[in-house]
C-alpha cells in the first residue's frame, strides 16, 4: 500500500504542476517529469519559460520532509521526457525537445528514510547535445532518442549517442527531404520526423511519424513501410504478442507486422471511438490504449473496448497516457496518476471522485 503521507507530499510537489510525461521502471521505481502551469509570479508565461522538474518516486518508502531537486530548466524547454535503464544501477536518462540530454549517474542518493531521491544538479550530470529531440525508448535494455527529421540515436556509452539515421549512410531515409532542399522548402515546415519508436530487439526496430510516415530499421538499413493510412501517428507498440500496433490522431489502431525474413508486410485497421491514441502499453497479455477519452484495451478478437473500471471504484478523469512494466501499470494524465497490479487500482496522485 502507498503511504498517506508519501502521497500527500506527492500532492504537494505537484501543486502549480502538471505531469508531462512519466515512465515505471516497477512499483517502487516511478518517474515523473513536471512543468509549472502557471509561473512562479502567478501569471502565465510561454511554455518554454516555465520551470520543469523531475520527480523519482518510491510509493513504498515513508515520505516526512525532503523532495526533490529541479532540474534547473527554466528557460528554453517545452516538452521533456525520461527514461529508465535497468534497475537502480543503472542510468536515468532525461532529455527535451530543444537541445541536451541529461544523465544521472548511478550512485544518486535515495534518502531511505523519505523515498526521495536528492539527484544532483545537471551541472553534476553528463550532459550531451542532441537537437530536435521527440522523446527516448528503451529497447533491448538499450536506450534511443528519436526526433525531428527522422533522426534516431542509440546510445552506446554514457553520454555517447551515435547516430543510427545518418543520411550518408542511410540516404533512402532522407531521399524526400533532400527533394524539399532542392524545392528551397524549409525543413521546419515539412513535418517529417519520429513521433513514437519501439522495437522487439535492437535489429527489428519501427518509427513512425506524421502523414502515415512509417520506416522499419533492421540494425543495418532503413526500409519504408506501406501502411493503409496516410494520417499522422502518434504511438508505436511492439507488443509481446509479436505483432505491432500504431496510433493515430483519430483513435484508430493499425495492427500488424512487417516480415523481413520475407520482405512482406500486413495492416489491418480497428476502429476506435475517436479521440487522439497518445500512448499504447502491453500489460498482462493486453495492449492498454492511453488516449483523450479514456484507457483502452485491444480484446482478443481485435476489439477495442474501452475500459470499464470496477463499479464503486476509480473513475476516469484526466488519465491520458499509459505506461507499464512487468509488474504493474502506469495511468496518468495531468495531474493526476494511478498504477494497476492486474487486480487493484492504487492512487499515486490526484485527488479522484469516488461513487458511493
């Protein structure tokens, strides 16, 4: 059970904040990154002049006084995102959409009495260039930042990110974008880029993008793929089911799986009920949905229902993204957030109405 008093510090860390992206790791290894709503003198400011932290949160360890630290981000980033490699030996990647990535060594300080971690300052931390960043995957135990311009980097020491989408070496990948130079069109107002990645291993990678823009990477070459859609996508799940499933902006699923061995591809589309898919998740034998509706799940027969939380329980209310690991799953939305062990619902945040 989580602790009253951690979640009540919780809550109050997030007073004036809004939960922009998190990720679980396990139940007793959460992060969270947050952005200032409404400025520090009350008023609102430009989204890229607005404080974002980062929150490591551990739902089973007493929390009395001490938090967390900011990130120091104060100008400059709009959107941010974190990932986790491995387990608490391992590195927490932070990046955002603007220029650096940050990484946390290993030996943070987790204040065992609190359940907070004290993380140090990003000018304790490495810290690596990287423009035009859309977000980071772990995959294979191997981590990815993906971006603008159909850029993909895969790291390969701390710090050290290569470039697995160079256009030297991949030109098939940047072949349209080098016609848009030529036409003298802005690469900025293209909109091509990686909006979700996700792979079964490292050599059976998928990216997808605006426009139906979907590529395969085999571990040496980029490879288009010919989805029945020509809308953007927004998510990417490379579920344990073997097969792929990708989100769109309408709240359709595409279903299916590109076979390199044969060099063939099947999609077939389920029809949701609208609203934008931002989030897929595989979670005990289930693709979970996190969309602007609602949480989601893909049944047996390729249905998608939404989810029926139990009567006299949890009510749905701001939870648009979901995430999981094998033992539980994460639903969160602004502000407010809840993990699920595959029979009970458990609050970490927010303050959600309960039917009597």
């Amino acid at each position: 059970m989580i602790n009253k008093k951690a979640k009540e510090r919780f809550n109050s860390l997030l007073d004036g904040y809004a939960i922009i992206h998190a990720n679980i790791k396990s139940k007793t290894r959460i992060a969270f990154i947050i952005k200032d709503i409404g400025g520090e003198k009350g008023y609102l400011k430009d989204a890229s002049e607005l404080a974002t932290d980062f929150i490591l949160y551990n739902p089973n360890i007493r929390a009395d006084k001490h938090g967390v630290v900011a990130l120091g981000w104060k100008q400059g980033v709009r959107k941010a995102w974190v990932t986790m490699l491995g387990d608490e030996k391992n590195p927490i990647i932070l990046c955002n959409d603007l220029t650096f990535t940050y990484e946390y060594p290993s030996d943070y300080h987790l204040d065992k009495k609190t359940g907070w971690s004290k993380l140090p300052n990003p000018t304790n931390t490495k810290k690596a260039m990287i423009r035009g960043i859309l977000g980071c995957k772990v995959i294979d135990n191997e981590a990815y930042m993906f971006g603008r311009f159909r850029k993909l980097y895969k790291r390969i020491g701390v710090q050290v990110w290569k470039d697995i989408s160079y256009e030297d070496e991949h030109p098939q990948l940047h072949s349209d974008l080098e016609q848009y130079k030529k036409q003298k069109v802005h690469l900025r107002d293209v909109g091509i880029g990686f909006h979700a990645i996700d792979g079964f291993n490292k050599n059976d990678i998928y990216a997808c993008g605006d426009g139906g823009d979907c590529w395969h990477y085999n571990g040496k070459v980029w490879r288009r793929l010919d989805l029945p859609v020509s809308t953007d996508l927004t998510s990417i799940l490379c579920a344990n089911d073997g097969y792929v499933y990708i989100g769109l902006t309408h709240g359709d699923i595409i279903k299916g799986r590109y076979k390199k061995e044969s060099n063939i591809e099947n999609w077939e589309i389920l029809k949701g009920e609208g609203g934008a898919t931002n989030t897929l998740a595989w979670f005990q034998d289930k693709v979970y949905i996190g969309s602007d509706l609602g949480i989601y799940t893909i049944n047996s027969q390729s249905n998608i229902e939404q989810y029926q939380f139990p009567e006299k329980g949890w009510h749905q209310y701001s939870f648009k993204h979901v995430a999981s690991c094998d033992e539980a799953l994460l639903s969160y939305g602004t502000d407010q957030a809840l993990i699920f062990d595959g029979k009970d619902w458990e609050e970490i945040v927010g303050s959600i109405v309960v039917s009597n």
